[in-house]
C-alpha cells in the first residue's frame, strides 16, 4: 500500500495513493474538454475510456520528497484546444487536490492518449 503521511500536533495522518487519485480523478471529470480517463493495455497498445468506477487507472500518484506528482492519461473532446483544457486542468486539480490533502503538489503531468466526439 503506497501513502502519504504528514504529522500534525495531534498524531500522524496517512492518504492511501488510491484515495488521491479518485479525488483526482472526480476533479478532472468535471474539466471542461475532459471526456474521460484512458486505460492501456500495454500488450497490445489499445487505448480505451475507462468507466467512472475504474477512472483511477488512468492516473498514476507519486510522492518524493512529501510532495505529489500526478500523471493523468486523459482523453479529451474533438475540436477543443488541448492546451485550453490542459491548463484548466492543472489549475483546477492543483488548487484542489492541494486543499483536499494539505500536500504539496509539485508536478502534473498529462498525457492526451485519444480525442472523442462527444454528441
């Protein structure tokens, strides 16, 4: 089980990667431009929208140092600017993700692995 912990004046506090991710993950999906989170099956290199129950295999959480790095492999809306929508979710995830957990979060990065027509 990979966390996160941080002390405080009255005890430890651990955050389970797993919880980060799903909170994350809930943050993104409301990103405009975001259709979903993508999975990959490194076998055969398929890419595919993941459902909202398994969102968090397509975002990998690491800690160095007591800081977090977020990797998210996203799939985004045809016809948006993938820049607009990447700097929307850094933002968003950033701001949140750091008030939802108290740490720090030092990197984001995202990987665009499909564009969707959303109807």
């Amino acid at each position: 089980m990979k966390s996160s912990s941080m002390n405080t004046h009255m005890g430890n506090i651990t955050i389970d990667n797993e919880v980060i991710a799903q909170y994350a993950g809930s943050v993104a999906m409301e990103c405009f431009g975001i259709v979903g989170m993508a999975g990959i099956n490194v076998k055969d290199g398929l890419v595919k929208l993941l459902k909202k129950d398994s969102m968090t295999r397509g975002i990998n959480v690491s800690i160095n140092n007591n800081k977090l790095t977020l990797n998210f492999h996203v799939i985004v809306a045809y016809g948006v600017s993938i820049l607009a929508v990447s700097d929307n979710l850094i933002s968003n995830v950033k701001y949140k993700v750091e008030e939802f957990t108290g740490i720090e979060i030092e990197k984001i990065n995202i990987f665009v692995e499909g564009v969707r027509v959303i109807d």
